[in-house]
C-alpha cells in the first residue's frame, strides 16, 4: 500500500509540474527533472530500486516506437546530410570529448569506462525542445532536423554505449572485432526490424477490439526491444524500422475507431514514463549520496560540472564547424549542390546548438549499467556515471531548456512551413477522391443508380470542396461566428440528451451510444473549424 501512494503521488506530482510549464511555457522535462531532486531530497522517501536491464527496455522502447511512428520519410531525405551530421559527428565528439575530460578528471577511469559515459550522455533529447517548438513558429526544415537527429542519435549513441559497457565488463575487443560487431548490428537490426513489421503488423490489424488491439500494440513494442536483445542486436534500430514500416502499412488497414484511442493511449503512456525516468533517476542519488564522505561529495560535484560543460560545448563547437564547412563549400563549388548541403542562417545554428538538452534516453543507459546485484560484476564507477547521467540531464534541462523560448523569441526567427499549404491541398485531393469514387461505383460491383442517398452524399461532398476553396476569402468575424453556432449547437444537444437520462426517458447504454455520437460530431467540428 505504501508503494501505491508513493506511486499515485508521484503521478500527481508530474501532472502538476506538467500542468505549471505548459502555464509558465518551459518544457515539461526541466520542471520534472527539478521534481526528481526534490523527492531524492525528501528525509522518508521512498527507496524504490530498479532492475538495470529493464531500464532501457521500459523507458526508451515505447517512448522510440511512438517517435518513429509519427516521422516523415520525406522530411528526412530532404535533410539527410544535415541530420547525419548530427546523428553521427555530433553523437561522436560528444563522445570522445567526454571520454578525455573523464580521464583527465580521472585518471585510473579506464577507456571503455569513459567512452560508455560518453556514449550515456551524447544523445540529446529532442522532447523537451519540441515543448518548446510547438508553442513558438520556427523554420520547418530547423523542426524536423531537430526531430529526427532525436529519433536517430540514440541509436549511434546507444551502439557505442554498448560496445562500450562490453569491453569494459569482458576487457575484450579489438579494432576489427568492433568493426565486424557493428556492421552485423546495423544490418541484422534492420533486417530484424523489417521482418517484424511484416509479420506483426498482419497480427495486430486484425484485432478490431480497442483494448485487445493497444494491448497487442504495447506486447509488440516490447516484444521487440527484448527479441532484439535476446539477438545481441540494436534495440534501438530494431524498433525504428519497424515503427517506419508499420506507420505506413496501417495507415489503411486500421480503422479509426481503434486509432484514435490508440494515439491517446500512447500519449499518456509516454507522459508517464517521462515522468518515472526523471523521477526514479532522482531517487537513485540518495543511497549513492549516502555511500560517498563529504569530501567524495564534492568531488563528484566538480566532475559532473565539468562534463555538463563539455557536453554543451562539444555540441556548439560540432554545429558551427558544420556550418562553417558549408559555407567555405559553397564559395569554393558555388551555389550549384542539393538543397541539403545549402548553408543555414547563424542564428539557426545558435538555435540547433542550444537545442542539446538530454532526457529519458540518458538515464536509461545511466540507469541500464550492471550494479552487480544479480550475481555479476558491478560496472565500474557505476555510482558515479549515474550521479554524472542525472548532473547533465538536469543541467540541460535548466540551463538550456529554460532559457530556449527567450532565445528563440530573441533570435527572431520566422515561420517558414509548407505544412498549412499541404494540409489545404490534401483536403482538396481526398474529396476529389470521395467524388470520384461515387462516378465508379460501378467498377466495385455497386449500383450506379443515382439514388436519394448517394446524391444527398455528393452535395456534402461537394460542399465541402467549396468551404475549403472559399475558406480563405472568409473574414476572422465570419470563421468565429460558425465555430460559435457549431458549438451552442453542440452544447443544446449535450443538455437535451442529459435531461432525457434524467427524465428517465433512455437507459444508460442508449444515453452511452448517443453520447460517442456527439462525440463525434464533435471532433468533427474542430476539423471543420479549420477550413
């Protein structure tokens, strides 16, 4: 029982400091780091241990799958070499710079040791900047760089973690042993990954039951992560290539009454592992603090600091040679060359830099190292990577993430995004598709009588066409003026159907019926409201 009030108040607690940065408008993720602080602060707090081999599996599995599944293969080819350049270039001399400040600070600190903390603490998190993003209208090709580096650094970043934390567990490894492993890593993750989009993927859509299908969902996303580790593969590629391929695949084939709940079930699932990561990396710093003498304490502070510092400035110093490098191209080649290869403005390199915060990803890998309490050997300065993991994702957090919306709002960036124009041409294309498929009736066995019903469809139809294409000439006065007639609408319909379940004129299971009706209707209407 005890556990169970820990529990639901810590939940309440995310949901409070959520519901304060969205009121203040600062990432979610800084005010939950500074809440994990606060709990390990806390005299009586809970003393809650996590196994090391579930933390990558929990926290980061749902959380890749439902960030791949929402990206833009398009987006990606057009950006590619930018967002190499920070999956890779970027992920790396975090890495190396992080190794050599630990090894300075630390002398007996073996290699693998600090290239896994490194490694740790290289991939930002990209969450806690789209907070931010969201509220504030930026350039759309500086948002979708930044989302997909966060979807692709973890896997570089993690690779390297792992071969890392093998080499310093087994003492083992060479150049072309390494070399080997990685290359089998990256083509059997995502041959792994693709055979499990196929055949899970024709599992999954056939199960119309709402719970039964998130059920499956959640087992699948899991199910991967554990399939690819018992395969000594990436995780992390594994479930990226997957969420890819099943994205597309059932976009079709999964009928809406089970995907809009879904979204919703895999929104509040990520929220609330968000939540534990912070919260239960702030509860690992108690018993370490409570292991190390005073004199320990600042020693440990001083390094932390120190590699806080290095990760920042490792980041910053990657983007700005990138973009130096393009622009010394351009003059040397000329503005002939793709678009990805173009030169960004300064400020959008300022913004990309400072947009390094580090997040769940980090402490599941801080988190994920061998403490030795299963029988095997304890990671070396395990206490201290962890200490250092939370050090930086809370620095990040506070320094930069508090601090991106005033210097986004100081840079003055503009809005450049195609996507208000895409989404106008795409309504046209799918009701044109609507109304050509009731001229062709007759090719999919359907009778082409022009019936009451069919042309009662077509003006509606049609209507539609016409409020998409006059949408734009219409007045702010005249948009408000329907979207308020929709909803008084809306709320006489919500009264009238309450007072008849009063009145005792319709039982519970009609009143449930009519009410996902005007749910619907409801949901409709803040489509319609957008035209």
């Amino acid at each position: 029982m005890n556990i169970l009030l820990w529990t639901l108040s810590l939940l309440l607690g995310a949901v409070l400091l959520a519901a304060l940065a969205r009121r203040i408008k600062v990432p979610s993720p800084s005010l939950l780091a500074l809440g994990g602080v606060l709990v390990a602060l806390i005299p009586d707090g809970p003393r809650i241990s996590l196994e090391p081999d579930l933390a990558l599996a929990l926290f980061v599995a749902p959380v890749l799958m439902d960030a791949a599944f929402d990206n833009s293969l398009r987006d990606l080819r057009e950006n590619w070499i930018p967002v190499i350049s920070l999956v890779f270039m970027a992920v790396a001399v975090t890495t190396a710079a992080v190794a050599l400040v630990a090894r300075w600070l630390v002398p007996a600190m073996p290699w693998p040791v600090a290239i896994a903390l490194g490694a740790a603490v290289a991939p930002p998190d990209a969450a806690a900047a789209t907070a931010v993003l969201k509220e504030v209208r930026l350039p759309h090709r500086l948002v979708t760089i930044l989302e997909d580096e966060s979807l692709l650094n973890d896997a570089s970043a993690l690779l390297v973690y792992r071969l890392a934390v093998g080499a310093a567990i087994a003492h083992t490894g060479n150049a072309i042993e390494v070399t080997s492993t990685l290359a089998f890593i990256l083509v059997g993750s995502v041959a792994a990954g693709a055979l499990f989009a196929f055949a899970y993927g024709n599992i999954v859509n056939r199960f119309s039951d709402v719970p039964s299908s998130i059920v499956m969902q959640f087992i699948g996303a899991f199910g991967i992560w554990i399939l690819a580790d018992q395969l000594e593969l990436s995780g992390v590629l594994v479930v990226v290539t997957a969420a890819v391929i099943l994205s597309r695949r059932s976009a079709i084939r999964m009928p809406a009454a089970v995907r809009v709940p879904s979204y919703a079930v895999w929104d509040l699932a990520v929220f609330v592992l968000n939540a534990l990561a912070f919260i239960l990396a702030g509860l690992q710093i108690g018993p370490i603090m409570d292991r190390l003498a005073h004199a320990q304490h600042v020693h440990y502070g001083i390094f932390a600091t120190a590699i806080l510092v290095t990760v920042i400035l490792a980041r910053t110093a990657w983007v700005m040679t990138y973009n130096l490098s393009l622009r010394l191209a351009r003059r040397v080649f000329g503005p002939r060359g793709p678009r990805a290869l173009s030169p960004p403005p300064f400020k959008n390199g300022v913004l990309v830099s400072w947009c390094g915060m580090r997040g769940i990803v980090t402490l599941a890998a801080a988190l994920a190292l061998p403490d030795g309490t299963g029988g095997g050997p304890a990671f070396p300065y395990r206490d201290l990577i962890v200490l250092t993991a939370f050090a930086v994702v809370l620095g990040t957090l506070v320094v930069q993430g508090l601090t991106l919306r005033t210097l986004v709002m100081t840079l003055g960036l503009e809005d450049d995004s195609p996507v208000d124009s895409e989404i106008r041409a795409g309504r046209v294309q799918i009701f044109k598709a609507a109304l050509e498929s009731l001229d062709n009736r007759n090719n999919a066995g359907l009778d082409n009588i022009e019936t009451d019903a069919a042309s009662a469809f077509r003006r509606e139809l049609e209507e539609a066409l016409t409020r998409i294409d006059g949408s734009a000439g219409r007045s702010e006065r005249e948009h408000q003026a329907e979207v308020a007639l929709r909803a008084n609408a809306r709320t006489a319909a919500r009264e009238r159907l309450n007072a008849l379940r009063s009145a005792g004129a319709i039982g519970e299971a009609a009143y449930q019926e009519l009410e996902k009706e005007l749910d619907l209707i409801e949901l409709d209407a803040d489509v319609r409201s957008r035209w």
